[in-house]
C-alpha cells in the first residue's frame, strides 16, 4: 500500500512541528513547504507568492494544510497589517492555482484561519457557533475575512476544503503557554484588564486530533471551529495558572500597563483582551470527542513536567 502523503505549507514553526510528528506517526509521509528551507529530504522551499519546482509536491497528496502567514504578534502599523494580510491571501492564492494544476490533486485542502473572526463577546451572550457565530469589526476580524475569502474564491471542485478557525493552541514547547506560564510565576497570574474577557483555549494534542478526526473521519466542508468546548473568562484562566504555580507575589495588570507592556514588547494588547467566546459545534456533532475538555485539565496536564 503506498504511503499517504501530507504537505504543511508554512510547517517549521510550533503548531507544524506537532502536525509533523503526529501524522509521521500515523504512517504518512510528511512534507514541509517554507520559507526557510530545512536539511532533509521532505523540506521545500517556496517565496510564499509565485508557482515553482515545490508546486510538484501537491500531485497526488492525501492532505493540503495551509499554515502559511506573517505573525499578528506585533505592533499593528500600517506597514504591518499590509503584510499581515497579503502573507495570508498571497500564498493561499498561489496554492490554489497549484491545485488547479493538479492531474492528481489532494484528496483535502484544511487552510488555517482563526477564531478572532468572531465578534468581541461579552458576559454571559451565548458562544459563537459556526452556524449563529457573529462575524465581528477590526483589524483582526479583517485578516480573517481576507483569508477565508481567498480560500474560498480557488477552485478546486475534487478537493475537499476545510477552514479551520483556530483558538488559541496550548503547549509546553511552543505558542504562547510557555510565555504565559513564565508570567504567572513571576505573579501575572491576576486578571489581565478587567477579567472578564473570555478566552477560547484548545491543548495541542487535541489540535492534532482534530486535524486528523477532519481528515479522515468525515467528508464535511467549510468552516470548523477548532477550540475545546469549554471557554472561560480571562480571570478564572489566570487563576488556574496561579492555583498551579504558586507564585509569591501576584500583581495587577489593569489595562492602562498592558498598553505601556505591549508598546515595549512590540505587540498589541488585543491578542489578550478581545473576550472569544468560541464553541466547536460541528466537530461536537460529528462525534469528535476532546481529551482535554476542560482548561484545568489541559494546563494541569501541560505543568505536570
């Protein structure tokens, strides 16, 4: 039997990593198409815009995963928020007319998005499904939409595809638990703003899971929310990480210091204090079932080393 094969576009970095040994494990043959081209033999290299000699690699896949895109952790000039997108709708473009040019094209094409194209929620309003789920406003909600909007417009009538709108990933060796966890034991563990904010959460090896569960355990389309089923507000996360770490002192993080830490950090204050309140309805109803359901339970199983 010939072995499975999957491209991760924009697969060097943390979430990629995870995928490349996950799928390895399951017995298919991974490839990673990036910027920076790694030693080994699985390795491509692309420019991120234009068809090359790595376009060969999509002939005759089992699965496409889009990952490709210039981080938002940084400040959000104009410059910035310019390349953001077009990192984001340049490659998926490039990628689908790849695709086109398939004899053999891949069986499934997943292209990331993110769940920050939901509306800030608040409160107690109900969590946002992908079917009832309000799109929202702003510089975030926009690199989403574009993103979603290029996938949507490559024609690709004998590849399944899936948009994954992703939470934020948890992991002990990447993303931004380590960072958060080195925080809350210097005594960043209080509520950061008001607290009230929600967060949508998902352990990396439910990630992973999800990915192949999507894979391979249905033929559904369009949009997934990729987030475990029980979000919490900003204040009840930092007390978990407090409740585990212990540290000696614990101080404030009112708004006002967030500004002046992201300013120096080179960074926005909106990746911590937009409230998403995201839930994984699709996946729930196809019988997808979390291992790490709850946050206590994923960061008790990230801290345990």
């Amino acid at each position: 039997m010939q072995q499975p094969k999957m491209v991760i576009v924009g697969g060097n970095g943390f979430l990629g990593n995870h995928l490349r040994q996950h799928f390895q494990q399951l017995g298919y043959r991974v490839v990673i198409i990036s910027r920076n081209l790694h030693t080994g033999p699985d390795s491509v290299q692309w420019d991120a815009r234009t068809l090359g000699p790595w376009a060969a690699e999509l002939e005759g896949a089992a699965v496409l995963m889009n990952m490709a895109g210039r981080t938002v952790d940084c400040r959000y000039s104009e410059a910035n928020k310019r390349e953001i997108i077009a990192s984001r709708v340049e490659s998926t473009r490039v990628l689908g007319e790849a695709v086109a040019a398939c004899a053999v094209p891949p069986n499934v094409w997943l292209n990331s998005s993110t769940a920050t194209i939901y509306a800030d929620t608040e409160g107690d309003k109900p969590a946002n499904t992908e079917a009832a789920g309000v799109i929202g406003t702003g510089f975030s909600v926009e690199v989403a939409r574009s993103w979603e909007a290029a996938f949507d417009a490559c024609f690709a009538p004998a590849t399944r595809k899936v948009a994954l709108r992703t939470s934020i990933v948890l992991g002990r060796d990447g993303g931004a638990f380590p960072v958060m966890a080195k925080l809350a034991r210097l005594g960043l563990c209080t509520p950061q703003g008001t607290g009230r904010q929600w967060v949508s959460w998902l352990h990396i090896t439910d990630f992973c899971r999800a990915v192949e569960f999507l894979i391979s355990q249905t033929e559904e389309a369009g949009a997934f929310n990729v987030c475990a089923p029980n979000p919490l507000p900003n204040r009840e996360f930092n007390a978990l990480l407090g409740r585990q770490l212990r540290p000696l002192l614990r101080l404030p993080q009112p708004k006002w210091l967030l500004e002046i830490g992201a300013f120096f950090l080179r960074t926005e204050t909106e990746l911590i204090l937009k409230s998403r309140k995201v839930y994984p309805q699709r996946l729930l109803e196809l019988g997808f079932e979390f291992r790490y359901p709850t946050c206590g339970q994923a960061i008790t199983d990230l801290l345990a080393s």
